[in-house]
C-alpha cells in the first residue's frame, strides 16, 4: 500500500511541474508571441493548465478508470472547483501572511504553495478520483 502512495505522490509531483510549465509556456506564447492581453493570456493558460492537470491526475497519477461520460463530467467539475477553491485560499494566506504578520513574501509564496499542493492531492484522492469500486455509472 505505502508502494503505491510514493508512486502516486511523486507522480502526483512531476506531473505538477509539467502543469505549472505548460501554464508558463501558453502564457509567454500568447503574451510575447501574440501580443494577447495578460489578462486573457493568464486566463487562457489556466484553463490550459488546470485541463492537462485532470487528465494527467485521472489517467497517470491516481489511475482512475471512470469512463463513463457523467463521471467524467463530474470530476471534471469537482476538479476545476477545488482548483479554483485553492486558488482562493492561496490568496487569503497570502494576505494575511504578509499584510497581518508581516512575512517575507516569498516565503509567503512558498508556505501557501505547499499547503494548496496538499489540499488539491487529498481533494483529488478522496473527493474527485475515487477508485471505480466506490463510484458507480448513472
């Protein structure tokens, strides 16, 4: 069982980084490239991002075989919905990390990303990729 925990928490790792650099690179290939606004640029590499990341987390790191086209939907709702609950927790933290105690924010930074990288793996481990023999096809 701990065999298969290590395998899924480094998989769950490499394949975190292959997100955060496929979000870099849309970004620079949209706002250096293309000249797209930031903003839209931002936009469209998170969704880029956060979709290559339910892919990889449902086939390669949690190797989940839900196929069927509700379940799918609904992890994919699940999934997006944590991100973007994380998302908005990463920005409280860091609020009141620098504004309220006044930390370095960049250690700020750090803290808050290894909380929101625990948070999104227990959430797609318990709530979003459950093994098929706990969900079932409606």
């Amino acid at each position: 069982m701990m065999r298969g925990n290590k395998r899924e928490i480094i998989t769950y790792i490499i394949f975190g980084i292959l997100t955060t650099a496929i979000n870099l690179i849309v970004y620079v290939i949209l706002t250096k490239v293309s000249g797209i606004d930031y903003r839209i640029a931002t936009t469209i590499a998170w969704i880029v991002s956060i979709l290559f990341a339910f892919i990889t987390n449902k086939i390669f790191v949690f190797r989940n075989v839900n196929r069927g086209v509700f379940l799918i939907v609904r992890e994919l709702m699940l999934f997006v919905a944590f991100r973007v609950l994380s998302f908005v927790l990463d920005i409280i933290l860091l609020i009141a990390l620098i504004q309220i105690l006044q930390m370095d924010d960049l250690i700020s930074k750090v803290i808050t990303n290894v909380l929101v990288v625990i948070l999104n793996y227990i959430a797609s481990k318990v709530y979003i990729f459950k093994s098929s023999k706990q969900t079932k096809e409606v």
